[in-house]
C-alpha cells in the first residue's frame, strides 16, 4: 500500500493550480480515476488520481457542482500530445474525461494494450504491477463506493496504488515493446484508445433485447417484460440507484413469467426492499402491459454481408491466424478487429482509409492483404 504521507488532497482551485504547475513542469503523468457506477443511476467520476514524476496528487470532484470548470485549468496539459499520460485499461478513463470534464486525453500509453501486444499471460493492472514489481496489490475496494467521504485510509491507499507503480510498469512494458518492433502497432492502439467514445448511461429501450431469457418468451411476455424494464428504470432513476442491481434481470424474467397479480406472490418472488414502496405501482405496470401491451422498441440488426464479404472474413481471418502464429504475436498485432471488420466490408481499395490498420502493416501486408480481399 502507497504511503499516504506522500500524497496532496486536492479539493480547491489552489490545489488544482498547484497539479497544473506540476503537470507542465513534467514530461509524464500516470492517471487512473474512480467513479461510484454501483451505486447510483447516473455514475460519477469521484477521484482523480495521479503521479506526475513522481508527486502524488489525489483530486476531489464532487466538491465542486461544475466539475467540468473545477478541473479546467489541467485541460490544457492533459490535451497535449507532447505530454505523455499513462493509463491502465485507459478506455473507461478516456470516456469519463470527455463526459464529465471536457477534456480529451492526449499522449496516452495504455499499459494493458502493450501487455496484451506482447502476448503475456495475464494483463490486468494487479497481475502486471506483480509481474514487474513483485508487489501484490490488495482487492478488498474493488468494490468500493467513491463517493463515500471521508475516505476510508485504506481505501486511499488502494486508489493511489493504481499510479504509484504504473510507471515502473510502463518502462518495462515500452522496453519490451521496443525489443520486439511492436512500437507502431502499439502507437495505433493507443489511439484508438484516446478515441473511445462517451458513456452517456441512461435509458436506452433497445436494450431489452440484452435481458437474458427475454427471446424465451412469447411476444405478450416479451412486451410485458419491456414495460417493467421501463418501470424498472424509472424506479431506479428516482431512487438514484442502479437499475440492475435494484432488480436484476433474472428476476425480472421470472417475475414475467410468474406473471404475479398481487402483493403476496410479489413477496414471493423477492420484491421487496427498496421496492417495496413501489409494489403497488409494479402490479398497476403489470396490469396495464397485459390489457395493453406496449410497442416494443425497434430490434437492434446487424448489417447483413454478402456471400462475397463472408467469404473474404474467412479468408483475412485465416490468413490473420496463420501470420500471428508465426510471428508468435496475438492476432490483434497482425491485424486489429475492427481493421478485420473493414476490410471484410468494404474490401482493400484504399487501405490508408481502414481503421486500426497503420503505416507499418500497409508496408508489411499491403499486397497481401489487396489480393486476399480481391
């Protein structure tokens, strides 16, 4: 555990200034956050954590109603490319920076991404952090809940360990990458980890075509199960909780197909703690779906390929076997999904244009991959 005497809680604007001083004084920054998405319907980032050449930093967001001004002033630094940010499994932390702060990071080294490049076996933060540093790291706050203040010191301890070794781990991890020439492909997957998309949350109706054992069911049951997903979700939303851990999806399934019709076999079936108010209005739901069922939302397709697009998916999926094995590199090195899904649709016409595919494999596999595709 990280020694909790070496860190700054920053929780004002004379904090924040004092990280921007250090952030542009750097030439890296380790960066890990925590948010609080298992007990509220709507998730926050709680904790901003960071190791900028070694001063460690603790930010507090929810001191602030405008986290998105509170952390303005690191915008900047953290937007720039010459700067470089080290993340962990960065995609979540990359979403949850342009949702909550506007802020686009820049620079990034994903140290799981080159883990998963060099084919070792284990690539989470706990196992590389081992790996390397011959630490084992503690998982009693895998589960913790952020936006608890004070802080639990352990818990601190937990967070601020997720920054304290990342370096020690990317130096490592960037040697390695050097060593086995993977550094262009790496620097494309870098990328597209600095491009994931936001994580808006809220209700989405077509995913409750994801309930399992929803297809089980008739098409009265299914738009039955559709109007308690509904009434699920705003239950939850009032109760500021998360909607599958309210009620999860199997009992949600069994409550459909049960079909209750009263308090009692509502009790039955386990509806009961922060539900229970809501009993009375589960069966009105209910009721209501089976007088008047409601319109399912529209089903979630898949773009439908040609004979001719299965055909070459299975042949750039063979061929892409067939090179990692012998490289003995992980296929995503050879050729990522979504490079894979592209050329599969669209054919190699123009392979500048693919995503994920980069300078160096055009160079490698260009001519191989324009007569796979022909």
């Amino acid at each position: 555990m990280s020694d909790l005497a070496d860190f700054l809680w920053v929780d004002d604007a004379d904090g924040i200034a004092a990280v921007a001083a250090a952030m542009e004084a750097a030439s890296w920054v380790a960066l890990d956050s925590e948010s609080n998405s298992m007990f509220v319907y709507q998730e926050r980032v709680c904790l901003v954590q960071l190791n900028v050449e070694g001063r460690l930093f603790v930010i507090d967001p929810l001191v602030n109603d405008d986290p998105k001004s509170f952390l303005a002033p690191l915008k900047g630094v953290l937007e720039d490319p010459g700067k470089r940010c080290y993340l962990h499994g960065g995609e979540y932390d990359v979403a949850c920076f342009k949702r909550e702060f506007d802020i686009s990071l820049q620079g990034v080294f994903d140290s799981q991404q080159a883990a998963s490049f060099l084919n070792w076996p284990r690539s989470g933060y706990g196992s590389v952090v081992e790996t390397v540093c011959g630490v084992t790291l503690p998982k009693a706050h895998s589960q913790y809940n952020w936006a608890t203040r004070p802080l639990a010191k352990d818990a601190l301890g937990y967070a601020l360990d997720d920054v304290v070794y990342l370096p020690q781990v990317v130096e490592q991890l960037e040697a390695e990458i050097a060593t086995a020439d993977l550094a262009d492909e790496l620097d494309v997957a870098n990328t597209a980890v600095m491009e994931s998309p936001v994580h808006m949350g809220g209700f989405q109706a077509e995913k409750v075509y994801r309930v399992k054992g929803m297809r089980a069911l008739d098409s009265d049951g299914q738009r039955r199960l559709f109007a308690v997903y509904k009434w699920r979700d705003e239950c939850a939303r009032e109760l500021d909780f998360p909607p599958g851990r309210l009620f999860n999806d199997r009992a949600m399934v069994k409550l459909i197909q049960v079909n209750p019709t009263s308090s009692n076999e509502l009790r039955r079936l386990g509806v009961g703690g922060r539900l229970s108010r809501f009993a009375d209005s589960l069966l009105s739901t209910l009721q209501q779906a089976r007088e008047n069922p409601p319109a399912m939302p529209v089903v979630p397709t898949m773009p439908q390929q040609s004979p001719a697009e299965r055909a070459r998916g299975e042949r750039l999926k063979k061929w892409r076997r067939k090179e990692a094995e012998s490289r003995d590199v992980p296929l995503q090195v050879v050729l990522p999904a979504r490079a894979l899904a592209t050329l599969q649709s669209k054919g190699a016409g123009k392979l500048e244009d693919v995503p994920q595919l980069g300078k160096k494999r055009i160079a490698l596999y260009g001519d191989e991959l324009r007569r796979i595709c022909r």
